[in-house]
C-alpha cells in the first residue's frame, strides 16, 4: 500500500517544536500564567490541526483504496483502526 506524502505536515511539526521551545523559555522566564497558558492552548490547536489533517489523508488514501478495489475485509480493517484510535 502506498502511504500519504506527510511533508506539509512536518513542516507544520517544526512549527510547533518552535512553539514547544518559546513556551519553555516563557515558563523559565517566570511569565505570567495566563501568557503561557495562552501559548499552551495554540499548541493543542496546532497539534491538533496536524491530527486532522492526517487523519484526512488516511481517509482519502488508504481507506478510500481499500473500499475502491472491492476488499470488504481491507476496508473494514481500515474502519476498525480507525475507531480503536479514537477508543484511546
């Protein structure tokens, strides 16, 4: 199976690493709570933005293969990773 080209998304990933490293140095800096739970929050909406998008391209890739060549047994494994992720 070929998989989905993540590039956007580790760019995206360095992004946050940046973010991760001002948040660090905000906390090391003693500043104050509410700027770093500020921080703290676009951080989760970055993370989960790359979730969402890989998510999306599993969806339109991998999953959408297994349905469009005819294998109910592929497809339904795809669906049953998918729902045991979100189970977690």
């Amino acid at each position: 199976m070929n998989h989905p080209n993540h590039d956007q998304q580790l760019s995206r990933l360095r992004k946050i690493e940046g973010q991760v490293g001002g948040i660090q140095k905000m906390i090391l800096e003693r500043r104050y709570c509410i700027d770093i739970l500020n921080q703290l929050r676009a951080l989760q909406g970055a993370i989960q933005q790359v979730e969402k998008n890989i998510l999306e391209d599993h969806l339109n890739d991998c999953v959408q293969q297994a349905i469009t060549q005819s294998d109910p047994v592929a497809a339904q494994l795809k669906i049953q990773e998918i729902v045991q992720l979100f189970e977690k």
